[in-house]
C-alpha cells in the first residue's frame, strides 16, 4: 500500500504570509494556529495535518494546493 510523503510547506507559507505584510503572530490568529507552531511550519520543523493546512491558507487567503505546490 503507497504511502503519503511528508508535506513541506514552510518556504511557500512564508512567502504567502510575507505576501500579505502579515507576521507570524498575526498569522496564528487569523487562522487559530499558534505563532510558534507557524514558526516551526515554515521552518520545516514539523509537518503540519492537513486541517492546519486549509486553516492557513483560508487565513491567506488562498487555495491550499497553493501552499502545498512545489
């Protein structure tokens, strides 16, 4: 049975949040996530569910296959 790759999406989501003139903190909120856990996101230090994902993008604003595309 196949497996999932891990997802890596901290070069696109800083990118997108930088984007926006938004800061980690600020992020966090408006997605109910916390600034460290989008820190870590964006550090490629943990690989974020995909609920953390749509959150995120629904807070930039955008589609999440944004923030998951290479």
């Amino acid at each position: 049975m196949p497996t999932m790759d891990a997802v890596k999406i901290g070069g696109r989501l800083k990118e997108l949040r930088e984007r926006n003139l938004l800061t980690q903190a600020e992020l966090g909120v408006a997605a109910g996530v916390s600034r460290d856990q989008v820190s870590r996101i964006e550090r490629d230090e943990v690989d974020p569910r995909f609920s953390t994902i749509r959150k995120l993008a629904r807070a930039l604003n955008v589609d999440p296959s944004e923030l998951t595309r290479k």
